[in-house]
C-alpha cells in the first residue's frame, strides 16, 4: 500500500491527495503573488457503458492510456492525476484560462485522434483559473467541475471554459428578465401577474 501512496499504480499519475496538497502550495503562491493558475478537470466519456461493454481489463487499459495522453500534453511544470474513477486533473501554474482552454484542447484532441482497440474515446472537459473573485482552492476546481458538467450537457467531447458558462448563465438572466418585462409589458401597467 506504502508503495501507491503517491502515484497510482493503474496510471502511473499521482493520487488525488497529492494532487490536493500541490494545488493548495500553488493556490496560496499564486494569490501571494499574482499569477496565473488553472485546473483542467476532465472526464472520459460513457466510460460505465465502455466498461460494461468490455469488461473491466479493457476498461483499465482505456484509463492508462488517457493518462499517458495527459502526461504527453503537459509540460514538465503541470501535475496530473487521476481525480477519481474515469475523471482525470491537471493543474497549470502559470497558466491563463485561454491557456488552459489550449492545452485541454490538445488533450481532447488528442484522446479523439488516438488509435483505440474497442471503440473511439472521446473526454469531457472543464477548464477554471485563478482570478480575484476566486476565494479558495475548492472554488477553483467547483468552477472546473462545473464547466466540466457544460460541456457534457452540450454534447460531450469538448473543452468549456468556466467563464463561457458564467457568460451563458449571465445571458440566460438577462434573456429570462427580459422576457419577463415583456410579458408584464403586454398585460398592461395596471394588470398584476397571475
């Protein structure tokens, strides 16, 4: 057990705690000192059905080859690891969110193109950064799970950005106000809403 404490056996990548530990050191840096940082959270997508499909041999070496497509499209600074069943993080100091949209992209790209015995594997992904309204390093990945999410409910095998989701949600709010001052605009100033 000693032995996996850090890397995971199955992907060679470091575990979560780890990667908590690096995160929250380079967190605390970052606000210090005013620099970039982004997460990359990601997610291999339909992986239950792929393993129910093909077993869970298949299913691991599925798993040791998105790691190696995430070793291979980080650079030496970045940490990777396995976040948990089928989702994967990086973390990228020095790195803005168009950066980390960048290297998400060359990762997604990279499972999509990738030879692959049973089926194409395709990644769900979500990319998040430091900026000033940013309080804590659970803030930060909560923004990367949650672009993470959009991009699977537009379709999976995409890279969305935590502030396209903040700017869609800030669009819907003014589209819903807007239709609501229209409604109340057709029902006349003295009628009340029902």
């Amino acid at each position: 057990v000693q032995t996996c404490a850090l890397p995971i056996c199955l992907t060679g990548l470091k575990n979560v705690r780890h990667f908590r530990e690096r995160l929250n050191e380079e967190f605390r840096r970052a606000k210090e000192f005013g620099a970039d940082l982004s997460v990359v959270l990601m997610d291999v997508d339909h992986f239950k059905k792929f393993n129910d499909s093909f077993g869970h041999p298949a299913g691991d070496e599925v798993l040791q080859a998105v790691a190696c497509h995430l070793r291979e499209n980080i650079r030496p600074t970045d940490l990777g690891a396995r976040y948990g069943g089928e989702e994967f993080v990086a973390m990228l100091p020095n790195t803005s969110e168009e950066g980390g949209k960048i290297i998400a992209e060359r990762i997604r790209s990279a499972l999509e193109t990738g030879s692959w015995d049973k089926r194409q594997i395709t990644a769900s992904i979500g990319v998040a950064s430091l900026n000033t309204y940013v309080k804590s390093m659970e803030e930060l990945i909560e923004r990367a799970d949650q672009a993470l999410y959009q991009s699977k409910k537009e379709g999976r095998n995409r890279v969305t950005r935590w502030s396209d989701v903040e700017n869609t949600a800030r669009k819907e709010s003014v589209e819903k106000a807007a239709d609501k001052a229209a409604a109340q605009k057709e029902k006349g100033p003295n009628k009340k809403a029902a």
